[in-house]
C-alpha cells in the first residue's frame, strides 16, 4: 500500500519534518496492512518517542492510504 500525504499541512503545524513522518506512517501501513480499515479509521503512529493519533481514509482498491489529520 502506498502512503499519500494529504494531511501534510496537519503535520506542519505540530512542527514534525513530514519527510521524516512520512516515513514513521509507512512503517505503520506496512506493518498493519490487515488492520487497516477500508473505510478509514484512525491509528497509532510512534515517531521521535510520542505516538501521534493519525485520522486516515483509503482509496477504494486499497492500495493508498491518505493522511486526513495528525493530533498528538
């Protein structure tokens, strides 16, 4: 599955390098591909020793996965 990041600007405003986040959610997507929720969900990302509350949506074929909101 791929990871799109739509909620960039989200991940911004924490202050988070999105290059660097980017990369904490693909380890998530790839590590929990079965508990991903086609319709959405949300999921806990560990990055620099938090875990930030990422709001999620997937296309239909679920092959990507777009980063709706990051709260921490």
């Amino acid at each position: 599955m791929e990871y799109e990041p739509s909620g960039l600007s989200a991940v911004q405003n924490l202050g988070l390098d999105p290059i660097a986040f980017a990369g904490a959610v693909q380890i998530w997507v790839d590590n929990n591909k079965e508990n991903i929720n086609p319709k959405g969900g949300t999921a806990g990302v560990a990055f620099q020793g938090h875990t930030y509350t990422v709001t999620y949506t997937v296309n239909g074929d679920m092959t990507v996965f777009f980063i709706v909101n990051v709260q921490p």
